[in-house]
C-alpha cells in the first residue's frame, strides 16, 4: 500500500517514546509498503537527521515553533483549537500535504499523534489516527497538581476544550490506534466508538540484549530514571523522585546512586538533585551503556497513559524495575512476577530493599521479564498488527 504518514516530531534522534515508536515501525512497514512521511521540525539542527530515515520514499519537514509562544498561547484562548492542537496549526504543512494528496494516489492517511490534526487538509482517503496517550488526562492530571490559583481554571478549561477536540478528531477516523488496552477503553468509554484496535509499544532485541544484573547489597543500589523532560509526566515522577522517594533510599542505603537520563532538564529539577548521590547525564549516546550500568530501574509515574519504553527496555535489558500502578498499567505484567509495583515512598523502598537482599526473587523476575518482551514486545510482531489496521481501514473505505 502507499501510505500518507504524518507525525508530530521527527523520528531521529532517539530521544522520547514517539520518535522510538515511530521510527521502529516505519523501518519495519517500508519492507513492504510505501511511506511518505510528512514530520514538524523545530531547528535546522534537525534536519542533519534526515538521512536516518532513508527507508521511507519520500521525507517532506516542516518547521514548527516552540509550544510555550505567547502567539500560540493567544490562539488558543481565543480561537478554537485548545493549547496543544493550537501549536500544530501549520498553514504550511497543510498545503504540502494537499499538493501531495493531489498529485499521488494513497491509499491510507495516519497521522500520530493525533493532535496534528489542525494540519490536515480535506481529504478523501481512510483515515488512522494513531494516539500515544489520552492526551486530556495526561493534561488534566498535570492541572490537578498546580496550586489552587488563577492559572488553574484557565489549564481547567483547556483541558474540556482538548477532551472534545480528542473525541472529534476520533469521529473522523476509519480506524483508531492506542498502544494499550486501557486507552482503547478509554477511548471507548469517551466516545462510544468501537473501530478501536491496541498496537503496543516495542524493543529492538537487538540493541537492548539480556544482561542480567547482579546487585551487591553491601555498596547500596545504582538506581535509574529516563525520560524526556519535554513531557509532564516525566517532569513530575523526577520531582518525586528528589523530593520524597531519594531521600527515604538513602537513610536506608547511604552509598545508593541515582543517575537521571534525560534532554530538557528544567532548573526547578536541578535544584533538588544538588546532592552527591545524584548524577544528571543529559547527552547520552546509547542508552544501553547506563542500563549495564545500573541495579534497577525507578519509574514512579503518576500521571499519564499510554506504556512506557523506559519500562520495556529495561525488561528486556535485564535490570529491575520499580514503577507505579499507573507506570505499569497497559503492560502485561504482574506485581512479583515481572516488575515491582510500589504506590507509596515506603513500598519503594521495600521494593528496592527486596531487589538487593533476595537473589532469587531478583534473578525470577529479571527472566520472566525478559520472557515477556520476547513473546509480545517485538517490533516486528507489532509492525504486523499495524499492517493489520491498515488492511482493514482500506477494506472499509
């Protein structure tokens, strides 16, 4: 099939979860179909990356601004589109799109995520709409933890104006994507629709090989945060991290570490990991050298949906993983059996404690983890449950 690919970001650098996913999947469909991809820049920098993408037939890049822009927070206020949408209504990629979409013959438009859609001109091809989140409860719960004052009621109604631009934008779709089975009856629930299909996220086993870690109790555990400052969601889980959860680890393990991966480190962040014990690494080539580096993996999220790669790659490089309810929530996983789940400061430290003290618990874990990425979270396994999609979205137009 020829498809009319659009994404919010482009997929290289490896930096956050949608350039992963992305980049993974579309190396995987291009042995089969042809892919035009259509992807928002913000620098020229960017476009140095281009030729990673080689696979795909055709590239077309598009400059976007950053998001925090008082032009698009006015837009937003005022016009119809809420905070995120309004930074991806691009009069420029609307008009490449169009000139392509009347020039060639394609036989399904994805776009992922799908808040590009103020991007989009009118067109008569099926549609799939791929989402990486339920954005308004990733923004929501965001709201929720800002002090009571005069920007929150302003965040508050944003946040129903997204949720109803999500559910329009669904209407719209042949068929929808979520990467877990908790959005999809999310996404249900929001909107009655059915034409809903679960595409998970995945690991290259190949760059991330089984490499069991065998902690030493007696030095304290080096522990392990990724993630992209970029995204709420991260931000938050660091801040929990540094403020509440690191101090309690290190009355209990005083030579513990903590090494936190991640771009876009805010300042408010820095300021709390101002301690010996904690060490910021914004550039890093391969994530695979810090993962052989650690004991365990913390991943405290608390809001959010969608699965976390940070989480899968872990599994599969054979470190521990400590996360939430929510962190673990859309993996099929079990408490005990492939990771550890702690709600609270101080069952994450029993958790950690658990991790070092029993080897046998620790080395169980680890296997079945890896076991569990082998049988689900192949990125060739996954790219075929999108090519179903496609398949079906074409049949029904």
């Amino acid at each position: 099939m020829k498809i009319l690919f659009v994404s919010a970001i482009l997929p290289y650098p490896l930096y956050s979860g949608g350039q992963i996913r992305i980049f993974n999947l579309l190396k995987q469909l291009t042995k089969k179909h042809t892919i035009h991809l259509f992807s928002f820049i913000r620098t020229e920098e960017e476009k140095k990356e281009i030729h990673r993408l080689s696979f795909c037939q055709q590239i077309t890049v598009v400059h976007r601004g950053h998001a925090w822009q008082l032009p698009y927070l006015a837009r937003s206020i005022v016009g119809k589109y809420p905070f995120l949408l309004s930074t991806y209504d691009n009069n420029e990629m609307k008009r490449s799109i169009s000139d392509a979409l009347s020039r060639e013959k394609y036989d399904i438009v994805h776009i992922e995520p799908g808040y590009v859609w103020p991007s989009m001109p009118a067109f008569h091809v099926p549609l799939v709409v791929s989402e990486h989140n339920v954005e308004h409860e990733v923004y929501e719960g965001y709201v929720k933890r800002i002090p009571v004052g005069l920007l929150r009621p302003v965040l508050s109604w944003d946040v129903d104006k997204l949720r109803k631009w999500e559910k329009n934008i669904w209407k719209k779709a042949t068929e929808i994507i979520t990467v877990s089975d908790e959005d999809k009856q999310k996404i249900q629930g929001l909107s009655g629709l059915r034409n809903i299909s679960v595409v998970p996220n995945g690991v290259d086993l190949t760059q991330f090989p089984f490499k069991p870690k065998k902690a030493d109790p007696t030095v304290g555990p080096i522990c392990l945060f990724v993630g992209n400052f970029s995204w709420l969601q991260n931000r938050d889980a660091v801040k929990y991290i540094l403020q509440d959860v690191w101090p309690a680890v290190i009355r209990s393990y005083p030579l513990a570490r903590l090494r936190i991966v991640g771009r876009h480190v805010p300042s408010s962040i820095r300021g709390f990991g101002n301690q010996p014990s904690v060490i910021f690494l914004e550039h890093v080539d391969d994530i695979q050298d810090e993962l052989n580096k650690t004991d365990i993996m913390l991943a405290p999220i608390r809001v959010g949906g969608g699965t976390k790669y940070k989480i899968l790659e872990a599994m599969a490089s054979g470190l521990s993983v400590v996360t939430t309810t929510l962190g673990a929530r859309g993996l099929h996983v079990q408490h005990g059996k492939e990771l550890l789940i702690a709600d609270d400061v101080s069952h994450i430290v029993t958790s950690i404690s658990r991790i070092m003290s029993d080897a046998k618990t620790r080395n169980v874990i680890q296997r079945n983890a890896r076991q569990r990425i082998e049988k689900e979270y192949s990125w060739d396994r996954i790219a075929g449950l999108l090519e179903r999609v496609w398949a079906t979205a074409y049949e029904g137009r």
